[in-house]
C-alpha cells in the first residue's frame, strides 16, 4: 500500500531532535524554526516530556471516558493555573479542528442560533464546521459548503457593527485567531477584539478565540487574544499543548452549562495525552518560557525590522512573519537545504517562524546572521 499523497513533501528525513535541533538520516543537523508547525513548545524530546509520557505508559495510557480519570482533573487545575483563567471549564478533544469545532458547536447549543461569523483568510481546521469557517474554498468539500459563515475584513470594526446592527440576533458565535497563522501572520488589533467583545455582549453571541496557533504562550501572553484586556467566552488550544503528543481542548467561560453528552470523544482527555500536556505546563513554569518568547521575540523583530530587503515584519513573542521580495522567493528552500534552518512560511511569499518558545539567545543570533548571509548571496 501507497500513502494518500496530500501533503507537498521535503526530501528530508527526520531521525532525531532535541530542544530547537533536528538530524536528518544522514546525521545532518538543523536549527527548528518551524516547530513542526508551531507544535513543539518547550523544545523537541524535552526529558521531563519524556520522563512524564514513560511513565505514565508504564502504568496505563488509555481507558475511555466513562471512568474517573484524575490526571485530567489535574491538568485542568495546572492549565487554569498557568493560563490565569482558574473560573474557566475543560473539555479535551485531540486537535486543532475538533477543538474549534466543538467551540462552534457549543455556542450553538448555548445561543440556539446558527450564524457564524469568521473573518478573512481565516484558518480554523479541516473538520466539516471548521473547514467551513476557513476561508479557503479550495479545501471546503460540497458537503461542508453552509450558509450558516460569514466571512467579513479583518480589523475592520465598521464592517463588523454594520453586520451585527443587521444581523446580530441571528448569530451563535465570532470566531477569530488572535493572531492569524495560515493567513500569514496578521495580528488582531486591540481595538477590533475590543469591539468583538462589546457586540457579543450587546447581542448574546459567543466569542470565540482560536488560539491553535497563537495560544499556549506563543505569543509572549498565555493566550494573545488578552493583550486587548477583555476575555473571550471559549479558548480553543491544540499544538503547543502536548509538544507533539496529540491533544486539544476548549476552556470555556462560567456562562456555559454543561450538559451530559452534549460533547464526547472517545479518545479526548487519554491518561497519555493528559501526561505529555502536563509536563508541558510543567516545564513552561519552571523554565520561564512565556517571559522567553518574548525576549526572544522581541530581539527577532527588532533584528528582521533592521534588514533592509525584507518587509512587513509582523507578530508578537515567536509568532512572527515578514515578507520576502519576489526574487527572493527560493530564501525560505535556501534556508532549509543550503544553510539547513527549517522556517515557515505562507502565501504568496511570507517566513513565518514558529519555534519552540524555549528558542535561546544564540540560535536566534545565529539565524538573524544566517538569514543576512542568504540574502547577501542573492545580491549581483
Ligand atoms: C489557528 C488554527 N486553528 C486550527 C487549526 C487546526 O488544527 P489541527 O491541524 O490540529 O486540526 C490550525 C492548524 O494549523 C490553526 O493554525
């Protein structure tokens, strides 16, 4: 049997990693500036992730939600700890999609109402809602195809209240990254998750803050969405929550009742996922990597804005992207096969980086000089 050939491959082969490296088969190293898409949090193999994940294999990895299972009562209690949202509630699913989804779902049930609005070059996952609320009609199914999605302009709040003025008792839920990722790295303006906040109130819809990619202390704040001082009503989180073990989830505010059954999964919550995601939080605290991305990230930006070939540098804490001239749209494959650093990117011609938030100081110096010598190479 083939594999289902879905995915524009690399000719690389990755046999092992540590902290932000990684060694092909062939024992070459490379700096991780990618984080396998954001997903590696506190760093590749990190030993308590390990040691945490040994040894709760040893002792059970999974048994399905109809018993008590305390280690997710745990991770709840340390997610609300280190997130700062204690009054906040837990359902644990397994991805990125299946969180947003859920979300949707549950602000649905909660408002009764159907209308969904999502916003320009959104990306929420690739299940049928959640596909549906991402605008890229090239991976939405005719089965997903809904009039239920609005897609309106980011940061645009006149456009929004227009809409809300119109339409607003009809809407279930906002659905918003704080900081878009697939769409390039496009930050949410304070004052636009300011005004969603306010319309939400005024007309009983629910605030929904995808924070796949931009959460979990990506961007220098636990969740990115807080910068603008307001909370939302649902967090969605995957990624960096297991540093590669799989597992996602939504927090959800004290508003919402939960009913049995409402939500369910059969794998959601498994004693080893609960394990690698709570040595995460684990090592995030104790190793300050929070306060780090934002050292790190800061001095990144700082660096990428004193380049004169590139543009737009954009983010926040190590979410960051910068365009790259057209004739310099081999820098991101140059990067990777010449100078062997794994970047991110987007279309048409964006970086994006996304290590992992225990990136240190002399990687990040070694990539802003690494960066300077590939696009020097360009030049006549
Ligand atoms: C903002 C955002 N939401 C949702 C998803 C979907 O997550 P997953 O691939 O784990 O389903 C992604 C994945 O890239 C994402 O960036």
């Amino acid at each position: 049997m083939k594999l289902f050939d879905v995915y524009p491959i690399n000719d690389i082969t990755i046999t092992k990693a540590l902290g932000s490296r990684v060694w092909d088969n062939n024992g070459i190293e490379y700096m991780d500036l990618y984080g396998g898409h954001a997903v590696i949090s506190i760093g590749h193999t990190h030993p308590h992730w390990v040691k945490r994940i040994e040894e709760q294999l040893n002792k059970i990895a999974f048994y399905s939600n109809s018993i008590k299972i305390p280690i997710q009562e745990e991770l709840a209690e340390k997610l609300g700890e280190v997130s700062g949202k204690k009054d906040f509630e837990l359902f644990l699913c397994n991805s990125g999609a299946e969180a947003n989804e859920n979300a949707l779902k549950l602000a649905s049930f909660h408002t009764n109402r159907k209308k969904i609005v999502a916003f320009k070059k959104a990306f929420h996952g690739r299940t049928s809602l959640a596909v549906a609320a991402t605008d890229n009609p090239s991976i939405v199914a005719p089965v997903n195809e809904t009039d239920n999605i609005v897609f309106l302009p980011f940061n645009d709040i006149e456009t929004l209240t227009n809409y809300f003025n119109e339409k607003g008792n009809e809407v279930a839920a906002i659905i918003i990254e704080g900081i878009q990722g697939v769409g390039g790295i496009n930050v949410a303006s304070n004052d636009f998750l300011l005004a969603i906040r306010t319309l939400c109130d005024q007309y009983g819809s629910i605030y929904i803050a995808d924070s796949v990619q931009c959460g979990y202390g990506r961007s220098g704040i636990f969740f990115s969405h807080d910068c603008a001082g307001v909370e939302a009503d649902i967090y969605s989180m995957a990624k960096g929550m297991g540093n590669g073990f799989p597992i996602g989830g939504i927090i959800v505010s004290p508003k919402f009742k939960a009913k049995h059954s409402m939500l369910g999964t059969t794998f959601g919550g498994n004693h080893l996922a609960c394990a690698a995601a709570l040595a995460v939080l684990e090592v995030m605290q104790k190793e300050s990597l929070i306060e780090n991305s934002k050292t790190v990230g800061d001095y990144l930006m700082n660096e990428l804005n004193l380049i004169p070939q590139i543009s737009g540098v954009r983010g926040r804490g190590l979410m960051i992207g910068f365009d790259v001239p057209d004739e310099y749209k081999n820098l991101k494959k140059d990067l990777l096969f010449k100078y062997k650093i794994f970047t991110g990117e987007a279309k048409p011609n964006v970086i994006r980086l996304l290590p992992s938030l225990a990136l240190n100081m002399n990687d990040a110096t070694t990539f802003i000089s690494t960066l300077k010598i590939a696009i020097t190479a360009y030049q006549p």
